[in-house]
C-alpha cells in the first residue's frame, strides 16, 4: 500500500453515538460533506477521511491499524479486547481521550417480580445481552455459573418474550427497562464515548494536526461545562456574591457609568448556574443577573 496521506477517522454511521460524532469533529473546525450516504467521506478543510461504520467494528479497524482513530463506546471496545485477547489477535489501541458523551451504565436486570437477592440468585440462569464477554467476567468473579442468550438487539424483550430469565444491557435513564416490566439490579460496568487511536506512526504533519484536534475538543468540551455570568453587585456586597459563583477566583471588575454603588462583574464559570444560587445573589442585592453559553474556549 502507498503511504498514505490523509487521516482516518472512524466513526458509527448511524445510532446513538453518530450525531455527538460528528458534532465534536465539526467543533474542532472540521468540514464535512456529510449528505451522501457513503462509507467514507472527505473532510474539505483538513487532511481527514472519515469512515462510517456499525460501532462493534470501530475497535477492530483501529487495533489492526486500517484507521488511525475512531470513536466509540468503552464498553464496545471493552468487549472487543476480550474477544481478540481470547483469540490472539492485536489489541493494540490508545484511549486518547475520554469524551463528553455515550454515558451509560452495563447492568443487570431481571422481571419487577423476580426475588433478586444478589447475583448468586442468577445461577444457572440464562442471561441476554449483545456484550458477553463483560457480563462473563462479572459473573466469572463472582462465581456464578449461567447461560448466555446472545442477541445483537432487542434484549429489552427478551425475558417477556421468555428467551431468557434475565438480561444484562445498557441503560441510561432506565425507562426503557420500565417499559418492559424490569428492574435494574446490578450495575457491572460504566462506559462513556471515548477517542482511541491505532499503533500507527503518524508523520510529523498529522502529528501536529492531531495535538491541533485534541486541544480544540478540549476547548469545546471546556466551553459547553462553562457559562459566562455578568451581574451588577453592591460594592457593600461583592465578597459574598463572588464567594457564591462556582469556579469565580479572578472575576473582571468594572465601574458603572452613573451607579457609584455598585460594580458589573463578569465571571466565567465552569458549572452551570443554578436558579437557587441566582435567588441568592438577588437577596444580596446583585441585579440584570445574566448566564450566557460559551461557544468556544482556549485557555
Ligand atoms: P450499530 O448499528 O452501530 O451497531 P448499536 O445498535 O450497536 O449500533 P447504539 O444503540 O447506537 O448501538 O449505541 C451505541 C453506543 O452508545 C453504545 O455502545 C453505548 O456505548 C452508547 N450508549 C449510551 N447510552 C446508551 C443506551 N441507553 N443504550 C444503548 N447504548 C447507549
Ligand atoms: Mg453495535
């Protein structure tokens, strides 16, 4: 193969994971031709291809260095180690970063009538789940002998559907269990998007266009954590009203025209700002309290 020129990044086409994808890439700057529905597609402004594929093949591509990067589900690359660790295969990959989004628990649940009392009441059961090899070690540590189900999708149904007497899947709010008449019992693994990059030599050139990236994500994850806050406090005041603005140690001070008793104060904090803390700032005596998004953010 020629050297190649261009990086590779690749991301899930399509499910939960896809948009908050392409957003982050597009944040650092990244323009994309997004509209065709094709396996690759070309950045316009920046020496990167991006590969759109079902999240399970994500890790394999990077541990076997077809691409450089790609964005997944610790728990998907998780799963894929285990698999390829059992086969021999290279595991080889990078967490470079972990990322703001994909946050999930891996857990086990059973039917909202079953009398679950630990997961020795499992034993001998048969669990469905899409990531075995997470719920087998679990169960492996504990001691307890099951079944697998396997199923790619739907595991939601399958206990109703009696395939299985309990299920191991990914939740994130649990309403999904609930709808399906289950409870969740045991939380066995948590798992958030993550950045990962192959062994791959990078030159000098996409090295530095990689450093470029990182610090941009970062930025743009920095910015959507913080607010910019602008009030106007009573000079009486103004230690108290600081000491209440979260992650506020070096706030900008300025005079008002024609208020001599009190000052604007402009602060960016690194956590949102709660109504609670606003009513409290209004008791001492702050005004025209205003919490604006930041876009962007280099520190
Ligand atoms: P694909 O078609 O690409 O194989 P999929 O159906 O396997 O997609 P999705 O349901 O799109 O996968 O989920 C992708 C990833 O999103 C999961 O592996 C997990 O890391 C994360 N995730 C976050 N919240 C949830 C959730 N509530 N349910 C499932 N996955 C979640
Ligand atoms: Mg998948």
């Amino acid at each position: 193969m020629t050297e190649q020129k261009r990086l590779r990044i690749a991301i899930q086409k399509s499910g939960r994971l896809s948009d908050d994808s392409q957003a982050l890439l597009k944040s650092c700057g990244m323009k994309i031709n997004l509209r065709q529905q094709r396996l690759i597609a070309h950045s316009e402004n920046m020496p990167v291809d991006l590969l759109r594929v079902r999240d399970d093949d994500i890790p394999g591509l990077v541990m076997d260095g077809v691409v450089d990067f790609g964005i997944v589900g610790e728990n998907v690359l998780e799963e894929e180690t285990m698999l390829r660790t059992a086969q021999n295969e290279p595991t080889d990959c990078d967490i470079l970063k972990r990322l703001d989004f994909g946050d999930c628990r891996f857990s086990l649940a059973v039917a909202e009538e079953f009398d679950y009392t630990g997961p020795q009441c499992l034993a001998n059961k048969r669990i469905a789940t899409s990531y075995p090899g997470i719920l087998k070690r679990y169960l492996d540590e504990q001691g307890v002998p099951f079944s697998t189900c396997m199923l790619a999708g739907s595991v939601e149904v399958a206990t109703r559907a009696g395939l299985a007497d309990a299920i191991c899947d990914l939740v994130s709010t649990g309403a999904t269990l609930e709808a399906n008449g289950l409870k969740e019992v045991e939380v066995i693994y948590r798992s958030q998007a993550v950045l990962i990059k192959s062994k791959n030599k990078l030159s000098d050139e996409h090295q530095e266009l990689l450093d470029r990236l990182l610090m941009r994500m970062q930025g743009t994850m920095e910015a959507k954590e913080s607010k910019y806050i602008m009030l106007h406090a009573p000079k009486t005041h103004l230690d108290q009203i600081v000491d209440l603005l979260p992650g506020s140690e070096h706030p900008t001070v300025l005079a008002l025209a024609g208020d001599e008793d009190k000052v604007a104060l402009h602060v960016v904090s690194t956590e949102n700002l709660f109504w609670e803390t606003m009513e409290k700032l209004k008791t001492l005596g702050a005004s025209s309290i205003l919490v604006m998004p930041i876009e962007k953010m280099l520190r």
